[in-house]
C-alpha cells in the first residue's frame, strides 16, 4: 500500500486491483503500521480506476466559476428539498443545511464534496461492491501527516 507522494495536497493511489481478494493482501502492509500512523491515513474508493480525484457534481458538469458551481448546488438541493416534501408530505421533517446535503447525497445527488474514510474496509467498499464488470477499482489514500505542515485536519 503505498503513501508516497511529494505534494502535501495530493493524495496517492493506494492500490488499484480487480477484485477484493486483489485489494486484501495490500492491507497487510496497512494493518503492520502503528496504530497512530494509520489514524493519520485516509481513504477514498472508487469503483473505476479511469475515473479522476474529483467529486461526482464535477465529474458530469464544469463550471466557468465558483459562484456557479455553488448556484448549481444550491438549486439541486433545493430541486431536492422540493421532490422529498411530495414524497414525505412533510416539510418541517426534513433535516435542515448540512444534514439535508447528507441526506441528498445517500439519495445520489451529485455532491461537491468527496467522501473520505479511516478505514480502507470503507473505502473498498465503494470501490468493489458495485463494481460489477470487475473493471480496475482504485482506492485512495491521503496522508494527513504531510498536511501538518500546511496546518491543522479536521478530525473525521
């Protein structure tokens, strides 16, 4: 399992393998680690290798800038909120801000945010459970102890 890499905000391929079983023997590497050094590690998985380190919103749409890409959001949860009160029938039962995005995003709304998890278990997860041509699934990892030198994580 390798975490190499010499930009701080660049996360490094973990493994990319077919099939779980391929995915497994790289954790052995993983699970030899301390366990502060593995705390310091997380991890992202993907079901296609091809695909790039962006989030799911990016992945099908650009935008010309920021502002637009939030406006985009902001309509989609909103498009959200409106289709979940028919099918709720209760607008002061949805969750509010960050607890609707969360619940939008469990439903597959395209999110700007890319998930990430301590546990490489997780991680594969989402790379090999819908995975079903058994194409090339990569999983990520991102070493927060580069990041110490930019400034403090958010603790997951």
């Amino acid at each position: 399992m390798s975490t190499k890499g010499s930009d701080p905000f660049e996360p490094s391929v973990a493994c990319v393998a077919r099939t779980w079983g391929e995915f497994r023997s790289s954790l052995l590497d993983f699970a030899a680690l301390p366990r502060v050094r593995r705390a310091q590690l997380l991890f992202r998985g993907q079901a296609d290798a091809s695909w790039p380190l962006m989030a799911t919103l990016d992945r099908f749409r650009t935008f010309t800038n920021d502002i637009q890409r939030l406006l985009i959001v902001n309509a989609l949860l909103e498009e959200f909120r409106r289709e979940a009160i028919i099918v709720k029938s209760a607008a002061d039962t949805l969750p509010e801000n960050d607890a609707l995005e969360l619940l939008a995003r469990h439903h597959g709304l395209r999110s700007p945010l890319l998930d990430w998890t301590e546990s490489p278990y997780i991680a594969s997860h989402f790379a090999y459970n819908s995975n079903r041509d058994k194409r090339p699934a990569r999983v990520w990892v991102l070493d927060r102890a580069k990041l110490s030198n930019v400034g403090s994580y958010p603790r997951m």
